[in-house]
C-alpha cells in the first residue's frame, strides 16, 4: 500500500514539472517573430502596427478564398470571423502591443487545426508590408 502512495506521488511530481515546463515555453512565446501552438491556437507577435497587421489579415483570407463572416475593429484590437470550406471556424484576433508591435491569434475549429492555423500565418506574413 505505501509504494503505491510513493508511486503516485512520483508520478504526480513527475506531471507537475512537466505542466510547468509547458508554462515556461508558453510565456517565452511573447517575443517578436516566435510563434507558438498553445491550446489549439496559434500565437505570434509580428513586427507591424494593428493597421497593417489588419490588412495583411484580410488579404491573406482573400488569398485563400475565405469569406470574412464579421470583422471587428478598433484602435487596440481587432477580430475576424470566417469559415473553411469544411466549414470550420476560423477566428484572428489582433491585440495592438504598441504602434509597431501587434500580436496575433488563429484558431481553426473547436479544438484548433495547427497546418491551417499555420498557412494562415504564413499568408499574412508575406502580405506584410517590407
């Protein structure tokens, strides 16, 4: 009976540094230019102004024939709802960090899909201006 108890606190140290380390990467993903899959959602800081963040949001949807269902805009954050052709959700958040700074949020569905999330990025990084 107690090495069963030992084993399980083992095992729920073992967790808890794990849980831990996963926290750790999480909040390095702040900085500029990383880009990080937590939770089902892609999260990247870019090196624009919420403007351009923007626009480079809606051209790369353009690009890739998805239809802005709502679009959301103010001079902190912005939100943009569309659909897959399998009709999932795809929802871009971006938060002004400050004028050159904006971080950015996709999510693909109910739990997330990190190839589209990441095609998506990829579509609105080219479509940033240089």
């Amino acid at each position: 009976m107690k090495k069963a108890h030992i084993v399980l606190a083992i095992l729920l140290a073992g967790m808890t540094l794990c849980a831990s380390g996963c926290l750790l990467v999480a909040v390095g993903a702040g900085a500029v230019g990383t880009v990080a899959y937590v939770k089902g959602e892609l999260e990247v800081t870019l090196n624009a102004g919420l403007d351009k963040s923007y626009g480079a949001t809606l051209a790369a949807l353009d690009q890739l024939k998805l239809v802005p269902t709502q679009k959301l805009k103010d001079a902190l954050t912005a939100e943009i709802v569309a659909r897959t052709a399998e009709d999932k959700k795809v929802t871009i958040k971006l938060t002004r960090i400050d004028e050159k700074l904006t971080k950015i949020a996709i999510r693909v569905g109910i739990f997330g899909d990190q190839d589209q999330s990441t095609a998506i990025y990829e579509h609105i990084k080219q479509n940033l201006p240089k």
